[in-house]
C-alpha cells in the first residue's frame, strides 16, 4: 500500500516509526488514513525483525507540535469519512499487538487520537500537550465508538474518566502523568530522543520474551490472582515459548529462530 496520509519509518535497528501525516488538518482522522495505519500495524506485526513501535504526529505547518486532532467531520462531506467499523479494529490490533508500542505525544491529542494512543502500551507527552475527550461535548455521546470510556476508566480510573469527558477539560503535561494517562513528561525538544531511548532499550529485550509478558499482563487485570497465576503458566505453551533455566540466568526463546 502507497501511504499518504501517514509516514513509516526505521529510525533505527528493531524500530519502527509510525506519524499521522496530515499537518494542515491537524492530523485529523479519516477513513484512508485508518486504512493505512491498519496497514502499517499489520506490516509491524508481521517483520520479525520489529520488536517495537512509535506512533506520533506531524507537527502544523507553523513548526508547532500536534499529534492528532480527532476524526476529521469535513471528510465525510468530502466522502472519505471514518467509519466505526475501521477506528474499532485498528485500536483493538494495537491494543492486542504482542509488541510493544509507544504513543509519542505533544501539542494536541483529542478524541479518535487519544483513542489511537490510549490503544499503546505507553505514552510519553511533551511540555505542549493538551489532551482531551470531547466525543460527548461535539457528537452528544460519551462512549466513543472505539472504545473510549473503558480505555478512559481502565488507564485513569472511573472517577478521573468521568471528570475528563463529562467536562471536556484538557490534561496538561503533568496533569497526563499525574492521572496515569502519561508515563513521563519531557521537554518537547527532548520528547522524541527520550521515546526512542525508551524503545532501545525494550528492543535490546529477548522479543520472545517481550511477547510472553505481554501476553500475560493484558490479561492479568481481567482475572483474579490465581487464574492470572495459571495463565503465566500455561501461556508459555500456547504461543509455542520455551523456558529454561541455568543457573539464576533465564532465557526464554520463542519457536522461531531469535531475530538478529
């Protein structure tokens, strides 16, 4: 697939950069651009060599930083709108991804976008980010369509979640890791270096061993401690991981040859 809307990139070894690429429009959603980020996460799933993801946006024409605006309304008029069908798909693959992914945030995420980013493992703001949920305050629903409350209640907890979309209000940088929303907080000159020193060091990890514990650890919350206790030890068998042991070292190697 030819992308257009969107820009995929190898920074380095085992990473892979994904950015919203419609800076004009704020980087705002639309049906082809959810294709092609479908299409990307896909390709990510599917190397081998990819042990983890970024996602970020393009900053405006003005230098300014943006992640993303939201679903873009004109592009239903313009016959290239979103359907549900696409952001609910999309933000379940990366939510299910067994390899970890980093939403790498600044300037403004809102709505659909902070429901791309809420679907990473991490997120990681910039001093500029001003992150919202207005689903109920524009379209008259609170639950957004892809799954925005339970991601909402499930990173910020319910109380927090009902604050951000009954009210409409923004989280600054540090509100975003106060609430959980965020995992840390960096100069926006230094965001970007610090998102790619985060996904060095999970590349540098055993990926079959990356997959084990994430496998594990979203499902861990949805089940009580000794079915969760059972889980991890039936997991290793139905990805088709094996664990041996010598001496205190543990290695854990997947039943594909351990990419380079």
């Amino acid at each position: 697939m030819v992308y257009e809307s969107i820009r995929y990139e190898t920074p380095e070894e085992h990473v892979v950069a994904i950015t919203l690429e419609r800076p004009e429009r704020l980087n705002a959603l639309t049906g082809p651009l959810l294709d092609e980020l479908a299409d990307a996460v896909a390709r990510v799933m599917a190397d081998d060599s990819v042990r983890v993801f970024l996602l970020t946006g393009a900053p405006r024409p003005d230098g300014r930083p943006c992640f993303g605006g939201g679903v873009d309304l004109r592009a239903f008029a313009e016959g290239i709108g979103v359907s549900e069908e696409q952001g609910f798909a999309l933000t379940n693959a990366i939510d299910d991804l067994l390899k970890p992914s980093i939403a790498v945030i600044d300037g403004i995420c809102t709505t659909g976008a902070a429901e791309l980013a809420m679907a990473c493992d991490f997120r990681l703001v910039g001093a500029a980010v001003r992150i919202s949920d207005w689903h109920l305050k524009n379209l008259g629903t609170g639950l957004g369509s892809w799954g925005a409350s339970t991601r909402w209640a499930r990173l910020v907890g319910t109380t927090r979640a009902k604050e951000i979309i009954l009210t409409g209000k923004e989280l600054d940088a540090e509100e975003a890791v106060r609430s959980g929303f965020a995992t840390a907080r960096h100069a926006s000159a230094e965001l970007w270096e610090a998102a790619l020193e985060m996904a060095r060091s999970i590349a540098g990890m055993n990926p079959a061993g990356v997959r084990l514990a994430l496998a594990h650890l979203q499902r861990v919350e949805e089940v009580g401690r000794d079915e969760a206790l059972r889980l991890a030890q039936r997991l290793p068998g139905w990805l088709g991981v094996s664990v041996e042991i010598e001496g205190k070292a543990t290695a854990v190697l997947g039943a594909r040859e351990r990419s380079s």
